[in-house]
C-alpha cells in the first residue's frame, strides 16, 4: 500500500489547524479495509462530522469510544435466535468492523446519532483561551526628549 500524505496541502497551518491529521489517519486506518465506507466532512470553521454507513445495524449493534485522543466505532449485527432467514441472496454486508480516528488537538465528540442506515458523529473543535493567537503589539522606539 501507497502512503499518501496531505502535508502539503497544509503547508499554511503552522500548528493551529492540525485537522488534517485526521484525515491522514483515516487514509492509514489500522485495519486496512475500506469497509463500512465513510464520509469526513467539515462544516463551518470548527465543526466536522464523520458518517459512516451502517445499513441493517441498530443503534445497540454499535459501540463508540474515545480513549487516549482515539476516537473507536466498533459495530456488528447481533445474531437474532428469535428469526431464522434463508437468504437467496445477502448483498449488504454484515460483518463485524472497527474503525479507528485520531483525534487532535481540542477536537471532541458532540454526539453521535443513527439514522436511515448512517451513523453521524458530530465532532467539534474548541479551543481554550490560552491556546488560541494572540496580536502582539509592535512597540516603537521614541527618542529621548532633551530640555
């Protein structure tokens, strides 16, 4: 597998927008499967959404977890006794999978909600006063008045 790195996309974000890496780290996802495919998205400056899809999957077939800056959703169909289904043909997938999201820097989970067959995780970044820039003035060099 080609690594694909976006640095130089970001090559403007000197340490204060890293969201980027997110992305990267969704490109090297540890299990290596594209499956089940998902959508990164931004909207507005500090607000991002991961959808996943997860057609046929209910929400207590899921399971979300943030340790440590990872962000973990893990899901699977649970096996039903109750119904016993012959399938002529099974096209949509119900396997097990696990996904894996470094999260960065101030960027947290808002929430997370499934519906019509995709899991939205609302993510947002908030940052706390003493991180975000500060405007440094500039001081000028005045001479000495001489009386």
């Amino acid at each position: 597998m080609t690594a694909l790195s976006m640095a130089p996309l970001f090559r403007q974000s000197i340490g204060f927008d890293r969201f980027n890496d997110l992305f990267e780290s969704a490109l090297r996802n540890e299990a290596g499967s594209s499956y089940p495919p998902y959508n990164i998205e931004k909207h507005g400056d500090d607000q991002y959404r991961i959808v996943i899809a997860a057609a046929g999957l209910q929400e207590s077939d899921l399971e979300l977890q943030v340790e440590r800056g990872v962000l973990t959703v893990s899901g699977g169909r649970r096996e039903s006794e109750a119904k016993e289904v012959t399938y002529l043909h099974q096209g949509i997938a119900q396997r097990a999978f696990k996904l894996s999201f470094r999260l960065v820097d101030h960027i947290e989970v808002k929430g997370a909600q499934l519906r019509n067959g995709l899991l939205s995780i609302e993510l947002v970044r908030v940052v706390p006063e003493e991180a975000k820039p500060k405007r440094i003035p500039i001081a000028s060099e005045r001479p000495a008045l001489e009386s």
